[in-house]
C-alpha cells in the first residue's frame, strides 16, 4: 500500500500569481479553475500516479487540515482504435495523478499544499511559500497565431454520414466535431494561454495539462459531476444558439431556443440519460422538468441542473464512469453513437471531450468536460469544436454554430 504525505498551510498570495512564479520549475502541470466560485487547483509537478484511491494510506501534516488532492484528465473514447495525433499520444496513460504541489482556493480560503511519498519538512513548505509572496502582479500577453481552416467538404460529407446513422435507425442522436490547425509565429506559452482564459471574458472552467512541452487546455462550460458528501451535482447542457448583440436580440434568440423542437428534443436526450444514472446511485433527484437559459461569451445553451443524495459507498470516479460520454458529448444511444463516431470522424479525439477534474482524498471533488479546447506543442496547435445532429439537422448551420464555439478556445490568444 502506497503512503502519500500532505503538508498544507494557509497561502496569503494571490492563487494565479503564485502559480505564475512557481510553475517555473515544473514541466508537469494540472490546472482546474472555476471563474464562478471559488474551488480553483493548480497542480505542479508529479509526485505520484494511483491507479486507485483504495490502496493508498494519506497522511496529513502541517496546521490546515485539507485532504490530498488528485487531478484526473481521461480521453474521450479511450478504447477507440484509431491513432490520435502526435501531440495527444505525448500523453501517459493515468488514472489519478499526484502533483508536488498543489495551490488551492476553497470557501475556507488559500492553501499551499506540498505531496511526498516521505514525511514533508518545514523548510520545504517554507521555500515555496517565500517563493509564492514575492510574487508579481501577472502580466497577460497575446499570441499571434492564423488559423488553417477546415474544409466545408470534408464537414458536409461528415454530416451526411451522420444523418445517415440516424435515418437508418442506428441513433436518435449523434455528435460530430471538427477540428482546426493553428500555427503561431513563436512557440505557444501555456501560462500566456491560461491566464488569457482566467483574466479573459471566457466563461466557465479553466483546465490545463501540461506534460513536457505539450499542453491541452481550454474552458468548458459542462459540468459532467461534483461531489461534496453525500450531495452530487450534475447539469443537462445541450441546444446551442447565437448569443445576439442586443438584450432584445439576446431575448429573442433564448425564446427561440426555448420553443425550438430540434433544440428541445436534443436536450432531453441528455436530461434521460442523466435521470437514469443517478436514479441507479442516488436518492432525493431533483432535476427540473423545463430547461433554463445560460448565456456564454459567444453562445447560450439551453441547460437543466441535476442535484441529488449519492447512495453510501458510490465514489465520485465510478459516476464519472457511469456519466461519460453523455449523450452531449456523443450521441444516443451513447454506445451505438461511440461506435458511430469511430467510422465518421477522421482522427482520434484524445483528451477533447473527455472528463477532466480533481478528486480529494476523501472523495470529494469535480469533474467537467474538455470541450471549447485545444492542444499545443511549439509553434503548432489543433482546436476542436463539436455540435448536436439529430434529424432535420442543417449542414450550414451546424457549421456556423461549431464556428462560434471555437472562438472561446481561439480567446485564449488573446492579451490585455
């Protein structure tokens, strides 16, 4: 049985500044910020990967009594058997990852949090938090970069495939993706990128994995499932529409969106899926019987929270797997459409759609999906971007709507 040490104390310093100072040392780095509320971890370094929570013994130091914490990033389609490009390949194969040390902020405040396989020494803890308060006030930069489009063609053709499964019967629903090269004229900084999409106008959660001088990174507006207790979360995204310039137009595109029946019938197919899995592990469901409106940077998504009472003994990791791929992310039934996906799309996803977040080691944590993403390495990058099929579905339209969710990823280039 693996022991794993955790020294934590308060951190007066601003969480992103002492990131931005103390990333330095660390090719290994695992970000999961939420802009909404404070439950924000930064990961540096690795001091331990753990196929499972269960074999190991985690020992508490130092005056903050806060759990151990673990990120998590999983591939879409993990068992797909097509090759994914060079950069997602780049990746290790792991289940839960232990950083060095890890920046925390939580309703309880700002933590330091040191990891070791060998009790944690005071000098150690010390070094990094003198390190931490000499930090700077971050600097954001913008990246030049072009964009090489992807071919209508190539879409068109993807979205024929598509209505095809679904008039043959094979799914109700199917979710395919495009994907864009970008090319930027000096290498991509993954801190120049995380801190456009933290300070930037993007909405949602911020995620980062860099291993090396690879990264994937991006900001997602899914939450797939969080757990505190014995009280887990979920939501129901799925309709996508215009945002609008205008509080009138903005209106008048969300009454739309509300009463449109290709957007409706696509939501519920995720709200289903979610009622099921948590009816199978939990108790006290509620998930409400009309969809809300949530308002993004570039785009507003029809969206139906999920709350109920996890049954004992049901970990957080074991709804992940049970939750993903929701139909959201893959199609319906989500089998068939996984399936699907393998002979229309082009290339292997990697980690773009996949379930990323962080775990404790009590149990408690949280998990989003990778959408509105992208992976870099040097000077080259790929976007992605997907959208909803079901049938009646347009060519030209669901183009246009992939257009508008690439651009919250293609934010993260831009500076002050």
């Amino acid at each position: 049985m693996a022991r794993l040490y955790s020294y934590t104390v308060p951190l007066d310093s601003d969480l992103v500044d002492a990131y931005c100072v103390l990333q330095k040392g660390f090719t290994d780095q695992f970000v999961y910020y939420r802009k909404d509320a404070p439950r924000r971890y930064m990961g540096l370094g690795r001091c331990i990967a753990l196929s499972s929570l269960e074999d190991t013994d985690f020992v508490n130091q130092g005056p903050s009594d806060v759990p151990a914490v673990m990120f998590s990033f999983n591939r879409f389609d993990a068992l797909n058997p097509k090759s994914a490009d060079e950069m997602m390949q780049a990746f290790p194969r792991l289940r839960f990852m232990v950083p060095e040390l890890v920046l925390i902020e939580n309703e309880q405040g700002r933590f330091l949090q040191v990891n070791s396989l060998g009790p944690v020494y005071q000098g150690r803890v010390d070094r990094f938090l003198r390190h931490a308060a000499e930090a700077p006030r971050r600097q954001r930069r913008s990246i030049s970069y072009r964009v090489m489009p992807d071919s209508f063609e190539a879409w068109a053709e993807e979205m024929g495939a598509s209505l095809a499964c679904i008039d043959a019967g094979r799914v109700k629903k199917l979710v395919p993706s495009r994907r864009q090269a970008v090319v930027a004229d000096s290498p991509f900084s993954s801190k120049d990128v995380l801190l456009n999409l933290i300070d930037g106008q993007a909405i949602g959660t911020v995620f980062l994995y860099r291993y090396g001088d690879v990264f994937f990174c991006g900001c997602t507006p899914e939450l797939l499932i969080r757990k505190q207790g014995h009280d887990v979360e979920s939501m129901c995204l799925a309709g996508t529409a215009a945002l609008g310039a205008t509080d009138e137009e903005r209106a008048q595109i969300a009454n739309f969106l509300m009463n449109d029946e290709k957007n409706r019938t696509e939501h519920d197919y995720v709200v289903r899926f979610i009622r099921e899995v948590f009816d199978r592990n939990c108790y006290n469901v509620d998930i409400p019987a009309t969809p809300s409106i949530l308002e993004l940077k570039h785009v507003q998504h029809l969206f139906t929270p999920a709350r109920a009472n996890v049954m004992e003994g049901v970990s957080l990791y074991s709804l992940v797997e049970q939750l993903h791929p929701t139909p959201a992310l893959a199609g319906l039934p989500v089998g068939e459409a996984l399936m699907s996906l393998r002979e229309i799309e082009p290339y292997n996803r990697g980690f773009y759609g996949g379930a990323i977040g962080y775990v404790d080691a009590e149990d408690n944590g949280e998990f989003s999906v990778a959408i509105r993403s992208g992976v870099f390495d040097g000077e080259a990058g790929w976007i992605y971007a997907g959208c909803g099929i079901v049938a009646g579905s347009e060519v030209d339209v669901e183009f246009a709507e992939i257009d508008m969710k690439f651009q919250t990823i293609l934010s993260a280039f831009q500076g002050d």
